[in-house]
C-alpha cells in the first residue's frame, strides 16, 4: 500500500433527512496511523458523519473511498468487510460472556469433538483474546471472567480488541471516554496510541477537549452540518476549537 494513499476519504458528502442538512459537502480524511477527533455541538452531525461511513445511513450524495478505491456501503456489514469497525457507546458486549466469547460473538472458532463433533473452541478463543489483548498492551488476569466483572475502561478495551482481531484498519469511536473516571480515561487514550503505533487509522468523537488534545493528530469541527474548520492539533488551542465549534 502507498503510504501516502488515505486508508479512508470522505468527499463532499452530504445527507439530508428531508429538509434537514444533517451534513452538507463534507470531506474528511484519514491517513495509516493518525486519530482525527470528530468534534461539534449537539446536532451538529457527528453522529450521521460515522453512521454514513459505518454503512448505517448511505450518504445524499457524495462519494467515500477506501484506500483510494471508491466503495458503497448497503450494510454496517459491507463497511465491516472493507475494515471500518464502528464502536457505539454502548459497546454492543455480550456482559455473561468471557473476553474471547466476545471477540468471536457470532463468529466462533469451530473444532471437532471426537473427530466429527463441531463443538466451540473455547480454548482458542482464550488464547486469541489473551494474544489480541497483549497486542493492546493490555495484560488480561481472568480469561474466564464474564465482562460484567470489568470496569468501564476494561470494556472499552474488549470492544476496541474485537476490532482490532478482525483485522480493523480504520476504527470509529463514539464518545470512548465518557462515562470514564480519569484513570479509566488514561487507559483508553493509551489503547487510541497502541492503535495509531500498528498504523490503524482512528475516528473518534468527544465532548472533552482534554482527550482531544491528548491523543490526536487533527481535529474536525463540524457545525450545522458542514465543516466548521480543520487543524493540526500542534497548531491550535481550546480557545480556537471551540470559537469553530460555536461559531459567530
Ligand atoms: N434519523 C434522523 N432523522 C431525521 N433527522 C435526523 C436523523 N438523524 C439526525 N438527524 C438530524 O440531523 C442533525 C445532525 O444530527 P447528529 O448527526 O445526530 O448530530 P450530533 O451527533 O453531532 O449531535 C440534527 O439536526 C438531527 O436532528
Ligand atoms: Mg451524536
């Protein structure tokens, strides 16, 4: 792959809900290894930017291109197959279910039992989650514990682990650090950079500049549906994102 090729571009998408502009000419890009903040008020779009690229709302118009190749979505799943995996806020964990029943929910590994029995394979789920957890730097004790054990940065761990297994390059985040406490916000900006070192491209959307500036490379301000602005985290301020993100 050409470096310099954006793993994912959005150009001038727009799309409406009837007379609603929920986004208007929009472009966005994201190269390997960078985190582009989504930022805007309420309603400003974010919402529809990440639903539109996730294949939840195919786009009014306009056009997004995977590694410079131009792709149409009909289904979250068609986005999930060109490597954009989208993590909600509710995170869509199965809570009784272990890390590697997780990972593989609705995809288990298969082995046979007795030479003919299909039977899951737990034990190669175990080491797939030990292996992909590790690879996040995130050293799992209790392999067999359900997720409802784990605190609020732990599962944030699981959901970005799932994506990373199945081989996500681009991975969305919808408000990855809210409903955190600081320890727990620190662990999920390190697992963001663990990403952006193995060269996945991120999308991640806050309210909370801190986390912004924390871990970004650029940020996109969104207001009203179109783009307010763009800037180089390392050339701008609190002051000036949020001068874009109200206006006036
Ligand atoms: N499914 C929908 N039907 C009608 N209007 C919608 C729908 N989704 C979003 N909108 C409108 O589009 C605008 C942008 O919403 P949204 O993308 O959710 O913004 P944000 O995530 O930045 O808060 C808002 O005016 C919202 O009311
Ligand atoms: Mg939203």
């Amino acid at each position: 792959m050409n470096s310099a090729t954006p793993l994912l571009e959005v150009r001038n998408l727009s799309r409406y809900f009837g007379a609603v502009h929920a986004l208007d000419n929009c472009s966005l890009v994201v190269r390997p290894g960078e985190v582009v903040a989504l930022a805007g008020d309420n309603g400003a779009g974010k919402t529809t930017m990440i639903k539109a690229i996730s294949g939840v709302y195919p786009p009014t118009s306009g056009e997004i291109l995977i590694e410079g190749k131009p792709v149409t979505f009909s289904s979250p799943q068609d986005a999930r197959e060109k490597g954009i995996e989208t993590i909600y806020q509710d995170l869509a964990l199965a809570d009784n279910l272990t890390i590697g029943a997780n990972i593989f929910l609705g995809r288990e590994p298969m082995k046979k039992l007795f030479g003919f029995l299909p039977v899951i394979d737990r034990k190669a789920m175990a080491e797939a989650a030990r292996a992909t957890m590790a690879q996040l730097d995130f050293h799992v004790k209790r392999l067999d514990a359900p997720v409802s054990n784990f605190s609020g940065g732990q599962r944030q761990a699981v959901a970005i682990g799932r994506a990373v297994y199945w081989n996500a390059r681009i991975l969305i985040m919808d408000e990855p650090t809210a409903a955190l406490g600081v320890p727990e916000q620190r662990k999920v900006v390190a697992l963001i950079k663990s990403l952006k070192a193995q060269g996945r491209g991120v999308i991640f959307i806050s309210h909370n500049l801190q986390d912004i500036f924390a871990v970004s490379d650029r940020i996109v301000v969104l207001r009203r549906g179109i783009v307010a602005g763009e800037r180089q985290i390392s050339e701008t301020t609190h002051e000036e994102v949020v001068k874009l993100m109200i206006g006036g």
